[in-house]
C-alpha cells in the first residue's frame, strides 16, 4: 500500500475517530472473532516469516514480526481453532511456534524488539511470554522440540532473577524502569513449564516472583513499579499483565493469597469502569483516571481477568463487568473496512490518536480481545 493511500485513509479516519464516530453496530461474538482471528493470519501473512506483524500502522502499514507477542498468540489460536473446528488456525498457530524455536538465541532467551532490531538482545519479558506459545504447542502435538525450547527458556530466566524474587538484568530496552512487577506474567509462563515438566524448580521460581509482586501492593489493590513509562499511573495494559500473571499462578496453586490480591485490584477497577464499559487508560495510585484516552489492550485483559475471577467466585460483578468491556470493545471493531489492516483489528487506543500505539493496530490487541470474547462464550455455554 502506497504511503499517499495511507496518508488519505489516516485523516480521514482520524477525523471520525475524534468526532466519536468510529464506534460500530455489535454483532454476535462469532462475527467479531472471526474477523479478528483472521486479522491475526493476514498480520502473519504479511511478514517474510511465519511470525506475526507487530502492528498495522496507519503511517507506514505492517511492521516486521514480533517474536514477544507472536509467542502468546499461539495459544489464543488454538483455542480458536478449537472453538470454530478449523485447523487453519492451528496451523497458522504451530507455525509461529517453530519461528520462535528458530530464532532462540543460543542462551535460550528471546530477543527485544521485532525480528529486525539489532543486535539481538535478550529480554526477561518477552522470553516469558513465548514459553505460553511453547507449552501449547508441546500439548498439542507432544513434539520434544517445543519441550526443550520451553525449557532452555525458563532456565535462562532462572539463572537472571534476582533473590527477592524480581528480574533487573536484561529488562526491556524499550521500557524506562528495569524492575517491575508486570513480570508476574513472566512467572506465570515458568509455572506453565513447571505444569509440563512437575520439576518444582520451575515452580519455586514462579512463586517467589509473585510473593515479590504482592509486597508491592497498596492497600487499595494498586501495584508499584507497574508501567512500561510512568510508574506514578501505570497502563491498564501492565495492570492487566500483572492481575494475570497473580491469576495464572494463583488459581491453578489454589493460593489464596496470590486470588485475592489480584481481586482487590480487580474490583477497584470495577468501579473505575464507565457505564459505557471503557476504563481510563492510565490510573494514579487511588485508581483515579490519569488520561482521557482508552487503552484498548488493557480493557481487553482485564475483562479476561474479571471472567476468570467470576468463573471461580461465581460473583456476577466480575461477569457484568466483563460483559460491558467486551460490548465497549466490540462497538470499537471495525468489520467492515475495504484495508486489510484496519478489517477486524483492535486499535491501541481510542480514539486512535491516544498516547498508547498511536495510529496503530497492534497484534496483541487482537489477542485479548479474542480470549475475553472466547470466555465470554464459554461463560454463556455452561449457563
């Protein structure tokens, strides 16, 4: 695509986004995640590998492949292809799953960036986040090269953590502060290598992460050192990494500790939640809002987070919570657009000009989108 016809379909669709026009007619949840899945096969067509476009840029069109995101998109569409029973999706999935093996650099780590920064640097979060892809692969096909790589990863990431507990060394470049505690979810994907290999180093690894995590917890819910640029209001999208990594240790250990701390937060963002369904994109130290702009990313994995707290609470805030987010996200899905870019894809921020991927559609968006409304259904089904 031409960068005059980018420019052209930019303006005008910034011009409606700002006006408050880019909201759309909902349809069923089945509509709204086909065209996202296949969003996400058109984003790994459109690379020189079989890894997934790290965004559509209304700028400068698909940016290269994104080993970080690629890696836990996996499991979101396998599950897909599960729930619509076409492989298709499985096998975009797998694929994927073997650039990552390729592209493992000789430590075992992933690198920053997208395929094409240099030089490769290692990185804490992004190597957590391919283990998801790694361990679905593996439970899918049972194939040692998946097990290994999962494995040769987490080792790496034990031999770097701190003794509390934290990662400092080999933090994100592209992030300001280099302990966090958005890593929970880099805990999370050890636990799931310890799910495959029950070797409980695996497992005392991910624990002493989260037990560091909840040290720095205020009494309101609200974490320290919890954003990739402005730890005094942090993103919705590390608030959301943060409540599942403490979910995904948390409820498969039947530690209550790690669930309720994840629920305080969980429910001072219930109250942060507009009628409409959105939540500010940053929130300060009292939950109150820090932008007037909607981080559609972080809405999105929070309302997978209050899904998985309802489904083993039973309350119906975290499930009406959790509706009027997917509702909010649907209305913000264009299902109609002529651009392959834009059809299906989730913006990073609304409206798109807000400080959270500017004039982007980037692929992680897709993903949680498609995992709350995949809930959503699997809520809908047992009822």
């Amino acid at each position: 695509m031409s960068s005059n016809n980018l420019k052209s379909i930019k303006w005008k669709f910034l011009i409606k986004d700002l006006l408050g026009l880019s909201r759309f007619q909902t349809q069923k949840n089945s509509i709204h995640l086909k065209e996202a899945g296949d969003w996400l096969m058109r984003a790994q067509d459109a690379t020189a590998d079989r890894g997934v476009s790290r965004t559509f840029n209304l700028r400068s069109g698909w940016e290269p492949s994104y080993p970080e995101t690629t890696g836990y998109i996996i499991p979101t569409l396998i599950d897909y292809a599960k729930f619509t029973g076409n492989d298709e999706y499985k096998r975009g999935a797998l694929e994927m799953a073997d650039w990552e093996v390729d592209i493992q650099l000789d430590c075992g780590a992933i690198q920053a960036g997208t395929i094409a920064a240099s030089p490769k640097t290692p990185t804490i979060f992004n190597t957590g986040q391919v283990l998801f892809g790694w361990v679905s692969a593996f439970k899918q096909t049972g194939e040692g090269k998946y097990h290994k790589a999962a494995t040769r990863a987490a080792n790496w990431l034990l031999d770097v953590q701190e003794p509390d507990g934290s990662w400092v060394r080999f933090a994100s470049p592209f992030a300001r502060f280099k302990r966090n505690t958005y890593n929970s979810r880099t805990a999370w994907g050890i636990y799931q290598v310890y799910q495959i290999t029950e070797n409980s180093k695996y497992l005392d690894a991910s624990v002493k992460n989260i037990r560091y995590v909840l040290k720095r917890q205020n009494p309101q819910g609200w974490f320290e050192n919890n954003c990739l640029v402005d730890n005094s209001r942090p993103l919705t999208h590390t608030i959301g990494y943060t409540l599942e990594g403490l979910l995904g240790v948390g409820i498969p250990l039947g530690e209550q500790s790690f669930i309720d701390a994840a629920e305080t937060a969980a429910r001072a963002l219930i109250e942060a939640q507009a009628k409409n369904g959105s939540i500010p994109g940053c929130l300060d130290s009292e939950w109150h809002p820090a932008v007037r702009w909607i981080c559609l990313t972080g809405l999105a994995q929070i309302a997978v987070c209050w899904w998985r707290l309802y489904q083993i609470t039973n309350h119906s805030a975290y499930r009406e919570a959790a509706l009027k987010a997917n509702q909010y996200l649907k209305s913000t899905q264009n299902l109609s657009s002529a651009v392959q870019g834009i059809r299906g894809g989730i913006k990073g921020s609304h409206p798109i000009s807000g400080k959270y991927c500017s004039y982007s559609y980037p692929n992680w968006a897709v993903k949680f989108f498609m995992d709350s409304l995949l809930l959503e259904e699997a809520h809908s089904l047992s009822h």
